[in-house]
C-alpha cells in the first residue's frame, strides 16, 4: 500500500515566524488543555457509588451515566474539523474549554437531569479537543510529533489521575457532597480558557484547512485499522475511568482507598504515554507495541478484579503501563498514518467519531451486566476480549504506511 503525496503544511514548526519562545508557550498551552479532558469521567467514577447510595440512580442507569460523555466523544468528533475550518483550531479550542467548564459546572446541581445534561455537555467540549490536538501536533511539531503526542497524553493522564485522587477528599471536606466533587473540576478548565484565549484570539481566524479537502479516507483500509484501535483501546479505558473504583469498592476496599488504586494506575500511565511514542519509534513499524500493550491492559484490568485483594497494587501498575501505552500509541498512529495535518484532522475525527461510539459499549455493557448479575465477575471476559480484538487492529494500524487520502484545493466560495 502505497500513501498519497504529501502536501506541506500551512503552517510549519519550523516557519520563522514562530519563535521559539512561543512554541514551547503553544506546547505547554497544550498540555494545559489535554489535563481537563480526562477529570470529568475520573471524577464520576469515585462518585458513583455514592451516587447510587444517595440518589434513585440504578446501576443501569449508572452504565447509561457512564456511557453518556464517551458517546458524546463520537457522535461529536466528527464536527471538531468542520467547526476548525471556518473559526481556525485555537478558536474552537477556547470554545471548548468554555463548553466543558459549563458541562461539568452543572453536573454539581445535584439533580439526575443536570448530570446527563452536565455529562453530554462536556463529552461533546471534550471530542472536540481530542480531535484537533493530534492535527496542532502534526501542524506546529512535525519534527517532534512522538514527543509532544507523549507530552499532551501524559497530561491527559495526570488530569484522570488527579481527579481520581482528590474528587472523594474534596467531597469529604464539604460534608460528603458528591455535587461539590463534580462542579469543582470546572474551576481547572477556567483557569486553562484563561490562559489559552490571548493565544486562540491572536491566531487567524481562518486556518489552511479551511481552503484544502480531504479525499479517500472513508475508503481506505488502514483509515479503518486506526478507527478500530482507537475505539476498542477506548473501550477499556472507559471501563478503568467508568468503574474500577466501584469495582475495587465493591471487592471491599473503601473509597478513599480505591481511589489511589485508581489513581496510581493512571499516574503509571503518565510515565508510559511519555515513554511509548518515542521507544516505538526505533522500530520499522509498531505492531508488536500495539498488539502488547492492548494485551498488557486487558490482563492488568482482569487481574484488578479476580486476582487476590493483596496484589491489587502489583496489577493496577500493569493495567496503567498496558493502558497508557496503549492510549499514546493510539494518538500517535493517528498522526504517523497521516501524510499532512489537513489529512490528520481528518483522520483524528474519523478515528475518534466511530471509535468513541464504539467505546461507549464497553463501559455501558458492565454497567448492564452489574444490573443482570449483581456483580462485576462476568465483566472479565468483557476486558478480555476487548484487548484481543484492540490488539488484533492495533497490529494493522501499527504498519509503516500512510493512508490513501490526499488534501486538496477546495473550490473557493463565491
């Protein structure tokens, strides 16, 4: 399989008009951004069990809860490249922001309705940051793409596993109020919109890919192997972020407790979305880095619910190297496969608007089969099988080829 010509970007890394100073501002920004689009689904996590304590909530509704942001992921993906075309990425970027503080603000109402329409608020702020940071990667730091896709990964993971730790004693330091828990990670996105808007109103309004079309994509092959690993490597994320602590919880740990176990898988994989972009680099291609780490998470994830109470640290390390990894890798594909950030954008949305509607059933299913069983022990097979099939299309998207899509002049408006 061969790739279609690339075409250089519209606006390079290396393009003098970018001082260096500004480069490493745009990065950190970056980071800053990726480290408030994890916390909404850490958060609900720790909660959840209060929630179906102090609420009417079941634990079907709790899969739907659950299931609710990660489907707004994919159905809202799609339109992040579209939006970027007409206001320029950093401009959508703020808007994001903006939308997600709402979303989360109102999940603290501390009513059902408020939450799912808090959650789908923020599931859509968060597809549209997910979507365009892979293309300002590709765009700003092509020569150092597996580096800053580690960096803003990492992030993403510290803000997960921040939220992981603190949600449960910020709820206790406001007498257990688990509305106080959820409202309070607006405050971090704020801040973030704060200091990303003198950078998102300097920039164009209207980016290069407003004037290039993307072709070929939806027919391609590979386009589809990149879709597939970013969906199914979701999946299991979502059922760490959606429901190891109540697993841990319900396996006798108390909350406090389950939440570290959480959160010192997701700090682990803080150092292996650094790592893995750059380690997988030195191979010809990244197969066997996919195909291992989707296996890597899968078992961590089974051992974290079968294996003895007493080595839940030992496997909670292993899920956060598989899954961290794994996360990183699916990122990096993206911008690996792609030619030019017009035709990573592009990708990104397609990978991610029917790999998150895909994702969305894994946490969904162990929330319907908690309510079928009353336990989490069926959900095993579910993780296992999860990893064999993220391994087998992980393998695919990890060849050393570029997809058969080319960006083009579009006709100008008249």
């Amino acid at each position: 399989m061969t790739s279609a010509q690339p075409r250089p970007d519209s606006a390079p890394a290396s393009s003098p008009s970018r001082s260096r100073v500004a480069t490493i501002l745009l990065g950190f920004s970056l980071m800053l951004i990726a480290f408030n689009l994890r916390p909404v689904f850490a958060s609900l996590s720790i909660l959840l069990p209060d929630l179906l304590q102090q609420t009417t909530l079941s634990s079907a509704g709790a899969g739907y809860l659950t299931t609710l942001p990660v489907l707004c992921l994919g159905l809202f993906a799609p339109l992040a490249p579209k939006i970027a075309e007409r206001i320029g990425p950093e401009r959508t970027l703020l808007l994001a922001l903006l939308v997600l503080m709402t979303g989360t603000a109102v999940r603290g109402m501390g009513n059902i309705p408020a939450l799912f329409l808090g959650s789908a608020l923020a599931g859509a702020a968060i597809a549209t940051g997910n979507v365009l940071l892979p293309s300002v990667v590709k765009r700003d730091f092509s020569g150092q793409a597996a580096l800053m896709t580690g960096l803003y990964t990492m992030a993403l993971c510290g803000g997960a596993a921040s939220a992981a730790a603190f949600t449960l004693p910020i709820a206790h330091l406001f007498d257990d109020a688990w509305q106080v828990g959820l409202a309070v990670w607006a405050i971090p996105a704020a801040l973030v919109a704060l200091v990303w808007a003198p950078q998102a109103l300097r920039a164009r309004s209207v980016s290069g890919l407003a004037r290039r079309k993307v072709t070929g994509l939806w027919r391609d092959p590979l386009a589809w192997q990149v879709t597939f690993f970013m969906g199914l490597q979701s999946a299991l994320a979502y059922c760490v972020l959606g429901w190891m602590a109540p697993i841990l919880r319900a396996r006798g740990l108390d909350g406090v407790e389950a939440g570290l176990v959480a959160s010192v898988s997701i700090m682990v994989q803080v150092l292996t979305c650094l790592l893995a972009p750059t380690l997988a680099l030195r191979f010809r291609d990244q197969k066997w880095v996919n195909a291992g780490l989707a296996m890597t998470a899968a078992i961590g994830l089974t051992g974290m619910l079968y294996a003895p109470l007493s080595t839940i640290w030992g496997w909670a390390i292993l899920q956060g190297i598989g899954q961290g990894g794994l996360f990183a890798m699916a990122m990096t594909v993206i911008v690996l496969r792609s030619p030019d950030s017009h035709v990573a954008a592009h990708l990104s949305g397609m990978a991610q608007g029917v790999g998150y509607v895909l994702a969305a059933f894994g946490p969904l299913l162990v929330g319907v089969l908690h309510s079928l069983t009353g336990s989490y022990d069926a959900s095993g097979w579910l993780f296992m099988a999860l990893g064999l099939v993220a391994a087998a299309s992980g393998w695919g998207a990890g060849r050393a080829l570029h997809v058969k899509a080319s960006s083009v002049d579009a006709a100008p408006s008249r």
